[in-house]
C-alpha cells in the first residue's frame, strides 16, 4: 500500500504535489474573475494534485492595470535548446486584485474540499496592519494557509529605490525587497498570528544567496513561521542581439530590465536553499520550488528535505496536465523503489551533504585514484572522433592511432567523460587498485 500523505506547516496533504503562484494571463485586471482562475484549478485538481497555491493577492486598486505577462525564451542550440525563459510583468500587474482572488478562494475551497488552499499575498511594503488584515481575510475566506510572496522582484521601480529601502527599513518596495530584510521578515510573521490562526509559510527570495539565508533562519525561527518555501525565480536579464548592435532580444521590447527567469536553471537554486534549511534548521518544514521541469527533479529536491513540491515551470513548459502526470510518477517511482511512504525517502540525500572541509577531504584522497579509462569497444578512434583531444586536458594524448589517458597527470576531473559522445569514457578506480593500497 503507497501512502502519499504528506504533513507540512502542521497541516496533512494528500501528497506532496503542490501547484505554485501564478496568475492567468489577462491583458487588463478588469477582465479578472474567480472563474478565470477556477479554470486553471480544475485541470490540476482533476490531475489530483494535493494543493493548490492561488496567484499572489494583492489590492483592488491596481483594476486599470496593463501589462500582465510576456515570456522571452532562452536557449542553446543543441540539447539545451529548452534552457528557459524570462517572464517580464509591470508593477503590479503580475498580482491578482483582492476581492476576486479572495472569492476564488472561498470557492475553490468549496469546490475542492479534499486538498489544501494556500494564499498567497503580499502586502503593501512593510505595513504590519496591511500585512495582518489581508492575512485575515484570506483566513475568513477559507484558506488552509497564507504564503506570504517575498519574492517577486518586480514590485520596484528602480535599483537605487531598492538600496535606499533596504538601507533604511522603512518604504520598503513589496516583494523581494522586503525579503531582504529578514528582521522585517519576522515581524510580518508575527505580526499575521496576532491577527489570524492559519499558518504562515515564508516565500524565501533566492536573491538572500545562500549566507544570506543563513543568517535568516534564526529570524524565521523566532518569529514562529510555520514553513519556508524555498524559493522564487532568480533575476536574470535577456541576452543582447549580437548581429543587431545589441539591441534586446526580449520579444517586441527597445527596452529591458532584470526580469524573473523560468525553467530548469532554477532548480539549482531551489536545490540549494531546500538543503540548507533541511541542513541548519531541521526543526522549520520546507516546500521547494523553482525549475521542476521532469518528474524526476520533484523527486530529487524532496530527497533533500523538501515535504511539499510546487510546480510551475514545469507546467510552463509541459502542459496543465503536467502536474497530474508528476503524481502518477511518484506512485510508480514509489512503488518500483519499495517505498511505501514519503517520509521513507524525504530528505535521505541530506545524510551525504557534510561541511566543506570534509568534502574537500575526500576529494584530495581521490586525486591520482579515482581518474578517467577509454573503453576501446566504445572508442571509435581519433580518425572518426578527436573530442577527447580537442580539450584542455593535459591527460589525454594520441598514440598509435589511440586516444590514451596519462595516468600519472590525470586529476579525474571527470570532462573527457561529460564531452564523449560515444560514452567510451568512464570515471573510476577499478585500475588503480595498487594506487589505493599506496594511499595513507
């Protein structure tokens, strides 16, 4: 018997498969209605998704608000040619109006009365009362939980109103800009359970880099948060045209700015973040999100402490369907793996995370050990193939018609087996077996 619950921010899920903020994409706010979004829910509640994240809820006074959405693809030619996109939005046109986000979720919590309803809002800058109201309203709405969007970088109208708000803690851009701040963080937080009863999940902006969210947990902690959800898209600028003088290559724009990215580049962050929480803070419960674009990679940033996956990339690139596609992986993977809960596999890949010192310790025993081999079944040789020898390795040479690995210069950096096409290339120690007898 697979057992898919999850239990996160003292709440049971069904499963861990989550759907993250985002809004439909509508030219004009007017046009915005509950059932604009319920639309969307149906798909990933048929899916059977275990919650559902609404867009982030903001203010009734942005209805004449233009702008919405425009994605920017970002790609390599070859294999990475999928690599990603930027998601450009105005202030604040990327947020949901209050009073149809709130109803959608009175009545997504009607209509999908078996999984969870999480609110996300934001406040206007750092007004604890604005903060605490909107936190109770979501509550009497029927939301499960409120995730409060820390994250978004758009809210700003320029770098220099950033520094000043940061600097002085006061006129605060919403958004990332107030995630900065982890001491205005808490107070949020604490702020919100005065008000309301629900619990609170802290949307964590990537932008903290990862000693800045060390230096934030013991914030977090003492403002009494519920869960961390690690993390939002990073900020990332479309390239320049190089054959038209540099001109953006952001679609239909003269003009560009640092936008949020989608896509698979972002699970690294995402990865990060989940670890470190998982790692230094045991006791906060972590959700992930950020560029799941394979079921796999939900799979992998769980293994690293996540309790809850949030999707959207992933639906970006794949479908509404996605998501249901995910939950219908995780039984199988389960069930091929003989795990017969989650909490059999969430967090077993932390055991192998150590300290720097010690990783580095490990690696120095493995110089001159663990180094690269040329299977020659698989080799086709330099006269078909010379990708091995157009390299900056100094370790590998021709001879006699061979590619050929010298042993005693070879550091095992582990290129020649990345670049092989033919995947004749292996690294390992089964033939330095007298090499490791040596070692101390």
């Amino acid at each position: 018997m697979i057992d898919l619950n999850v239990k996160f921010a003292g709440l049971d899920f069904r499963n861990p498969i989550s759907i993250a903020a985002h809004c439909p994409a509508v030219p004009r706010r007017d046009l915005v209605t509950p059932e604009i979004d319920m639309k969307l829910w149906r798909k990933y509640y048929e899916g059977g998704v275990g919650s559902i994240t609404t867009g982030t809820i903001f203010f009734d006074e942005m209805l004449n608000a233009r702008g919405s959405t425009r994605f920017c693809p970002i790609g390599t030619k070859g294999f990475a040619e999928r690599e990603g996109a930027l998601g450009a939005a105005t202030m604040p046109d990327c947020l949901w109006p209050r009073t149809p986000g709130l109803e959608a979720v009175a009545r997504a919590k009607k209509e999908f009365n078996d999984i969870r309803i999480i609110a996300s809002i934001m406040g206007l800058e750092a007004d604890l009362k604005g903060w605490a109201s909107l936190a109770l309203e979501a509550e009497q709405a029927g939301a499960d939980a409120v995730e409060l969007n820390l994250g978004s970088v758009m809210m700003m109208e320029s770098a220099e109103q950033a520094l000043k708000g940061i600097g002085t803690r006061t006129s605060l851009p919403a958004g990332a800009i107030v995630g900065l701040v982890p001491p205005v963080v808490a107070e949020i937080v604490k702020a919100i359970k005065k008000t309301a009863r629900l619990p609170v999940i802290i949307k964590v902006t990537p932008e903290l880099g990862f000693y800045g969210l060390l230096g934030a947990l013991p914030h977090y902690k003492e403002s009494g948060v519920d869960g961390l959800l690690c993390s939002h898209s990073i900020m990332a600028v479309a390239p320049p045209d190089i054959y038209n003088q540099g001109a953006t290559s952001f679609p239909q724009f003269k003009k560009t700015t640092w936008w949020s990215s989608i896509g698979a580049w972002n699970r690294l962050v995402s990865y990060r973040d989940v670890s470190c929480v998982s790692k230094y803070a045991p006791d906060i419960d972590v959700e992930a999100c950020g560029g799941f674009v394979i079921p796999e990679h939900v799979i992998e940033v769980m293994m690293l402490g996540a309790r809850v996956v949030q999707l959207s990339s992933g639906i970006f690139m794949n479908g509404l369907s996605w998501p249901g596609r995910v939950v219908t992986f995780l039984r199988k993977y389960m069930e091929q793996q003989g795990y017969r809960s989650t909490d059999e596999f969430i967090g077993l890949g932390l055991r192998n995370i150590v300290e720097m010192g010690e990783a580095q310790e490990e690696y120095r025993g493995q110089v001159g050990v663990v180094i690269a081999h040329i299977d020659y079944d698989k080799c086709v040789g330099p006269d078909s193939c010379r990708v091995c020898l157009d390299t900056w390795c100094i370790a590998t040479y021709e001879e006699e018609g061979k590619a050929k690995v010298d042993r005693d210069m070879c550091c095992g950096c582990n290129l020649c087996v990345m670049r092989c096409p033919h995947g004749a290339r292996r690294l390992d120690a089964e033939e330095a077996k007298n090499v490791l007898k040596e070692m101390p």
